[in-house]
C-alpha cells in the first residue's frame, strides 16, 4: 500500500485487518477492519497521529508507507495518541524504541494509561482541551471528547486544512480499496452503509450521549475532511458521516426505524414453531423485520439492527427453569448496549415447568421494555397461540406505524 495524500503533508498510513480474529476479542470481521494513522508534516515539526496494534502485519504495513514519506531528515517529533485501546497503541513500546525522542502527546487521563499498558513514563506530556501545537504553517487543535470510545479520548484537528483525526468516532467496519468517500465502488458504499451500522451498534452505541455532545463540540469547526483511524476518509461529504453518527446516537432515546427486529432460539422446534406467525403479522402491517436465530447468529449482528429498531420480539424456551441460554446471553448485551425503552413480544415453550417468562422479565425491568404481550405454550403451539402472535405481532406494527 502506498501512503494516501489528504493535503500538503497530511498523509494517511494504514493497515487492512483481514484477520479471522475477533475485534476487541468479541466482535466478528467477516469483511476485515481498517486501522488508520496519519502524518502531519508542517515546515518545523511532524506529527504521527494514533498507531496500530501488531495485528495482521499492521506494523510493517505501516512502517513501509512511512518509510514512503522520506522522513528520515526531519523524522517524527510527536506521536498523538487521541484514544488508548491497544488497537490504537499496540505498537507504542516498539515505535517508542525506533524514535527514542518522540514526544507523545495525550489527554490527562491517558498518561497513567501508557504506564500501566506499556510501562513508558518518560516523554509523555497531557494537553489541555483546545491547546494548539504549532508545527510551522500547520496547527493542530487538541479537543478533549471523553467516551468516544474511552474516557481519555481526545480529537485532534488540523486547523489549517480543516481536517478531524477523530480516532474511533464516525469509523466503520470493513476493509476498503479506497481511501475516500468519493472514490468508492457500489459494492464498497453498500459495504460501508451495513459495517458503519454495526462498529456503531457494537462499539460506540453505549456511549451514544457522550456521541451527541462530542458533535456538538466540534460543530464549530469547519470540516473540510473527517478521518477516522477506521473506515474511509470522508473529503466529498465530511459532514455525512457526522449527521449518520448523530442519527444512530439519537436511536438511544428515540425516535428509531419503524422496523422490528425478532430474535429466537428453539430447542426442538416448539418455539421456532411460532416465528412464521409473528412475521405474518408484522408484514401485514408493512413494517420491515429482521429475523435472526441464535446461537446460530453473534449477537454482533442482531445488535446491529436491535439498535435502529422500534420493536423487538423475543423467543425462547424454558431451559432448566430458566430462559434458554443463548438468549440470555442476547439479552445481557442488548442490555448492557443500553437497547431500551422498546415495544416488545416474548414467545416460547415449556415441557414440564417453564421459568423463562419470569427471568425474562427482570430484563422487561432493566430494559424498561413496552411489553405488548407474551404467547407461552406448554410443549407445540396450538392454533389459537399461533392466532394469538399473529394478532400481537400486527398490533405492535400496527402502533409503530402509526407512532
Ligand atoms: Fe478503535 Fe476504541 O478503539
């Protein structure tokens, strides 16, 4: 790969990830992850934003494309670190030993960080929320945006060519040919559309409030680029990605898609057996539904749409008195991700005792779901049960529509 020109001395450096490995031990990349760092060169100083982890050949990858910039008179005198999770810091220790005078430059709370993740103490200076480092006819601005992703993170921005190294904040999942918006193939917009969706479900969702006033901290910059360490660098509509990123935040209090998103696991068909009901029901009524099985499905991909939907139905058997495990652990990351506040079904099936309606509904309590009804069943669904969720089904799509 060859390092991508964002401006005059303003160049990305970066690594596509097509590991098998899960991101942050959890997530599955089935179409890879970018990791994304930038050099900032002005006529006195030069500037490496963020690092990469030694993960699928990141580090030569990136040291390679530096190696491009001809760096070798003036080298690199500060390295930003706008965000610690180690797929941002991984390389600190080796690249600290390959540019023993590089200065880093952190938000307050990251400088214990550094210590505790890779033991370097010496060189490390916090900056302040809005001080500016002058490079010689380039300004970076440093602003401090807790929560997006962790509590030390910060966004650096370039004030001269109006550009946002925001680290975690408006990234994406997947890997890209391209490096900008306005270079993408429709196969990489429709990649991009689905993976934007689900880094945010599965990464940034739960720290949605602190999305919306990070925005708002920024609002008063001009952008003229948005770049991310993940995903594509947005020059033809920089202001996309941040209306996209406050869309998917405001799903947190709502209003959200009128969609439904029904997730179920069955044992031996019993509660599988109602699922073409509550479907029916739902399309009767023209509201889209996303359908998924697990433990077949990761839950990475049904928080993906659970975030964006109005309603949610829920189907499980009673296992050993409780609710079948696979959809507790479902629950206990829709939780956990702060998946509330929505119009709900519970569906399922029982043999000699059930259990799961009554572990379910601590999750109806910690969730603060709108519980619209339950359809349980001792062994097979009757035709009157399957009347009963076709008519649930309808009248929750029915209230969502009409919302
Ligand atoms: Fe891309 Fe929160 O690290």
């Amino acid at each position: 790969m060859k390092p991508d020109k964002l401006a005059d001395g303003v160049f990305r450096v970066s690594a596509k990830i097509g590991t098998r490995d899960l991101f942050e031990g959890i997530w599955p990349l089935p179409n890879g992850v970018m990791l994304n760092s930038y050099i900032v060169r002005g006529q006195k100083k030069t500037v490496l934003v963020d690092l990469v982890k030694d993960w699928d050949g990141a580090v030569l990858a990136v040291e390679e494309q530096l190696s491009e910039l001809d760096l070798k008179n003036t080298g690199i005198d500060y390295l930003v670190i706008n965000h610690m999770e180690p797929d941002h810091t991984g390389a600190m220790a080796s690249f600290v030993e390959k540019n023993p005078k590089v200065e880093i430059l952190c938000s307050e709370k990251a400088v214990p960080l550094i210590k505790w993740f890779y033991g370097i103490e010496k060189n490390v200076r916090a900056v302040k929320d809005g001080e500016t480092l002058d490079l010689g006819g380039k300004t970076l601005e440093f602003i401090m945006t807790p929560n997006i992703h962790w509590p030390e993170t910060m966004m650096t921005y370039d004030i001269e060519d109006r550009i946002l190294f925001s680290c975690d904040a408006f990234g994406s999942f997947g890997r890209y040919e391209h490096c900008f918006d306005d270079e993408l193939s429709e196969e990489e917009k429709e990649l991009l559309s689905g993976e934007t969706e689900r880094y945010f479900a599965n990464i940034v969702s739960t720290f949605s409030s602190f999305v919306i006033r990070g925005i708002a901290k920024v609002e008063g910059h001009p952008l003229s680029i948005v770049a991310p360490s993940h995903g594509v660098v947005w020059r033809k509509e920089p202001h996309k990605i941040v209306d996209w990123y406050h869309r998917l935040a405001t799903y947190m209090q709502g209003p959200r898609e009128k969609e439904i998103t029904l997730v179920w696991s069955s044992m031996y068909g019993n509660t599988a057996a109602l699922v073409p009901s509550l479907v029916a029901g739902i399309e009767s009524e023209q509201i889209p539904v996303h359908v998924f099985e697990v433990p077949q499905t990761h839950e990475s991909f049904v928080l993906e749409k659970a975030w964006r939907s109005e309603g949610l139905i829920i189907g499980m058997p009673t296992y050993e008195y409780k609710m079948f495990p696979p959809m507790y652990h479902i629950l206990d990351i829709l939780e956990r991700s702060h998946v509330n506040d929505r119009k709900a079904i519970r569906f399922g099936s029982y043999g000699w005792s059930g259990g799961a309606q009554k572990q379910f509904s601590e999750f109806v309590d910690l969730m603060k779901l709108d519980l619209q009804g339950c359809v349980e069943y001792q062994g097979a669904p009757t035709e009157e049960d399957k009347k009963k969720a076709y008519e649930l089904a309808k009248s929750m799509a029915k209230a969502i529509r009409e919302a």
